[in-house]
C-alpha cells in the first residue's frame, strides 16, 4: 500500500514538472516545423542546404534538452520509490511499476499533475496549446505553399474551375465593412473564409478534416462594437495568401504600400478562391488592405466588384483612434495579439500600427499630425486612404456611405445583390441611427478639407430613390 501512495505523489511531482515547464516541448516542435519549412522551400542550391544543415542542428540541440528534461520527470517519478526500496532493503517500490495497480497509481498522480497544483492564469484569450498551433502554421510560409499547391491540385482533379466574379467589401477599418460582410453572407449567395479557417487559411479544405467548428454562442468581438462573431463567422483573414504572394514586399517598416499583382499571382487567387467558394454562390472576401492590391487585380479582370465603404469624416477618425488605444493597451497585455494581427497584416491600429501610403499621397506630414494619440492624425490617414480611392479605376466600384448602410440596411444590400446579379434572400434589418458625437475641436484647415473630400464621396456613392 505505501508503495502504492509513493508512487501516486512521485507522479504527481513527475507530471507536474512537466507540465509546469512546456517551454522545452514547445521550442522542440517550433525547431521541427522550421526544419520542414526548409525542407518544403523550392530549390536545392548551397543556400537552402546550408539552411538545412543549421536547422537540423538546432533540432538536435532542442531535442537534446528534451531528452534531459523528460529524464529529469523520470528521475522524479521513480525516486521515492526507489527510496522506500533502500529505505526498507526491498525491490517492491520499483517493481510495483510493472503492476497493474503501480499503472493505475501511476496515471492518477500523473492526472492530479497535470490539474493541480492551478498554474497562474494566462491573461490570453489563446491558449497555449492554439498559440503553439498558429505558430506553427503561420511562420512557416513554405510548408503553407505545399500545403496549399497540394490541395489545389486535388481541386482541379475534382473539376474545380476558377471563377473570375467574386466580390470584395473594403474601406478603412470601421467603415462599416464587417456589418455588411455579415449581412451578405446572411443571404446564402455567398462563400467566405471564417474564424475556423484559421490557421490554415491556405489550405482550408486540409484543415477540416481536423477542426470541425460548429456554429457556437456567439460573442462580442475584441473591438468592443457591438459586433457578434463566433467559429464560423466571416472575417478578413486572406492576407496571409497575399503575403506570400509578394514575399511580404507590401508590408514595409513604416507604411503598408500598393503593390503590383502579376497574371499568375492573379490565377492563384483565384485558385484560392476556389477552395473556399461552394458551389452555386460567389467568393465574397472583406478585406481592408483590398485598396493596394485593387489596380493589379483590376488589369487582369474586369468581372469582379468592390464595395467601398466610408464614413463621416471626424466620426470615422474619432473611431479609430479610439481602436488605436484599444488596442495598444490589450497587446500590451497580451503581445499574441499583436503577433496574431501582423500575420494577418492588420495593422489600422495598435502596437503594429502602420498607415497606408501610396504614391499620390507622398507629402509630409507636419508635427500636429503625427501624433497617432491626436484626432488630427487619424484625420490624416482618412484624407489618404479615400484621396486614393477616388483616383482608382471606378469600373465595378460601389462606394457605400457609413450612414446609408446604417439607416437604409436592407435596401443596400438588395443593391449590391443587383449590382452582382447574385440571387439570395435579404434578411430583415433594422436601421441603426446611432451616430458617434465628435466635440472635440481639429486644426481647421483639415477639417476643410476633409469635409470637402467626403462631399466627393457622396457625388459617387450609391443614392437609392
């Protein structure tokens, strides 16, 4: 019996350990999806081999450590029994191990291991164990292009073909883009990418065969908006095809840029699309960052459409400069925001923030506007995103007002539905005329100028009779 009891606390101590240092573990599988990363890179010169080798090395150096750390558990697991056997001049501490109570002993200290003593609750919404996952995934761009070349090629075995018409809802973050998103996607006419593609947004149709999300409660999204998402809810989550895309050339230090889209980045989009889009309904993405690459999309096709959104000028800047804050203090509680974010080239707001700057709008900014805690500042990147977008080719460009989505919801969407030929059922909505109230005063020439830039948007937005 006090072998037995022995056996139980050492355990209990062993898989405490462990569990209490998973940083070996976890080095140990980030080491090894490096390696493979390597492996899948296109190329056999000295470069990648040479890569190989110190990958392989640093494997072996973190494998290593495991194997000390793992002995490490060992030697506790098996200590006091190994005690009470010199103790007491008898083998029966060690040699109840092999016996089917010494197991059974065994897998119940080693459970109270793992649940108690409670380890400091982690101030994540991510778990370890999904932080861990993402990382894998995420920084290993070349296993994500095997992944996703495979599953194309398994696409077009089962006579996908690309469709050139689809739809892209973009507009400065808090625009109002997710409302519609949400709401379109309501209609049954569309096919997305949603929360529980990630993190193999590259190749979806893998990853299902894992994660299974089921549509679950839904709760209110880290903005704090009002805005309801849940596994299977709609988001902006196509950057990481765009980043490998362009080797990640449009995400530069300081500013996010336009770049260029060549005819067979363009094919692959497509191909991307196709992994997503369900048969009879159109791909219809969100994304924020569609303004840069809009140009070279367009110059190889002309069948798809954009829903540019945008708002009143102050409310908009007011807005996401209150993100900003938002979002500045929750990573600098929790940094894997931050690194969840980048990956997803998110950078409107927060530690990551980065303005976008394109080449018409290459002037410098004075003191009063660089200040990102200032509304002038905001005020700023508004007048360069929507300059911009006034400039690009229109053919296939709706612009959509903040306040006509808001008080005319379902008559929008029955117009963007027309605009696509796309054949759904608009759902019941209800008119939203909560305005955000700005007193704070701006440096009167922007406002000005903002406020005239806004009157242009409205000669081009959608007008409903």
């Amino acid at each position: 019996m006090m072998a037995l009891l022995l056996i139980v606390v050492s355990s209990h101590l062993a898989f405490w350990f462990w569990r209490a240092r998973p940083g070996v573990l976890q080095r140990l599988a980030l080491d090894s999806a490096r390696l493979l990363d390597g492996m899948a890179q296109p190329g056999d010169g000295d470069e990648k081999l040479e890569a190989l080798e110190r990958r392989t090395a640093q494997v072996l150096v973190t494998f290593l450590m495991f194997i000390g750390w793992a002995s490490v558990g060992v030697a506790i697991m098996v200590s006091l029994p190994g005690l009470w056997d010199v103790a007491m001049g008898t083998d029966e501490g060690l040699a109840t191990f092999a016996h089917w109570k010494g197991l059974l002993a065994m897998s119940v200290g080693g459970t109270l291991g793992w649940v108690y003593p409670k380890g400091k609750a982690g101030t994540s919404a991510y778990s370890a164990m999904n932080q861990l996952v993402h990382r894998i995934v995420l920084d290993n761009g070349h296993v994500q292009r095997w992944l996703h070349d495979r599953e194309v090629n398994r696409w077009r075995k089962r006579g996908g073909q690309a469709e050139t018409k689809f739809l892209l809802v973009t507009g400065l973050a808090r625009a109002g883009t997710t409302s519609l998103l949400q709401r379109l996607m309501e209609t049954d006419a569309f096919s997305s990418l949603h929360y529980g593609h990630m993190p193999l947004v590259m190749a979806p149709g893998t990853w299902s065969r894992w994660n299974k999300p089921k549509v679950s409660e839904l709760k209110e999204r880290s903005h704090g908006d009002g805005i309801l998402v849940g596994a299977t809810s709609a988001e902006a989550l196509e950057e990481p095809f765009w980043r490998l895309q362009t080797e990640e050339g449009y995400v530069q230090e300081e500013a996010l840029v336009p770049h260029a889209v060549s005819e067979g980045a363009h094919a692959a989009y497509l191909d991307f699309q196709g992994l997503v889009r369900k048969e009879g309904r159109l791909y219809l993405a969100k994304n924020n960052n569609a303004l840069l690459r809009y140009a070279g999309l367009r110059e190889h096709n002309r069948d798809f459409r954009v829903v540019l959104m945008f708002r009143e000028p102050l409310a908009h800047a007011a807005s996401l400069r209150a993100m900003h804050r938002r979002y500045t203090a929750m990573q600098a509680e929790d940094p894997f925001v931050k690194t969840y974010m980048d990956w997803l080239a998110h950078h409107e707001f927060g530690e990551g923030h980065k303005p976008f700057r394109f080449a018409d709008r290459q002037e410098e900014r004075n003191a009063l506007g660089s200040n990102p805690d200032g509304l002038e500042y905001w005020l700023d990147r508004w007048m360069d995103y929507y300059e911009h977008a006034l400039t690009v080719d229109p053919h296939g460009v709706l612009f959509v007002s903040h306040e006509m989505w808001s008080g005319r919801p379902k008559e929008v969407l029955a117009a963007v539905m027309e605009e696509l030929g796309a054949e759904g059922e608009c759902p019941e909505l209800e008119p939203h005329t909560r305005k955000r109230k700005v007193e704070e005063t701006v440096d009167g020439e922007r406002q000005r100028r903002a406020e005239a830039l806004y009157g242009r948007l409205m000669e081009r937005a959608l007008h409903l009779d």
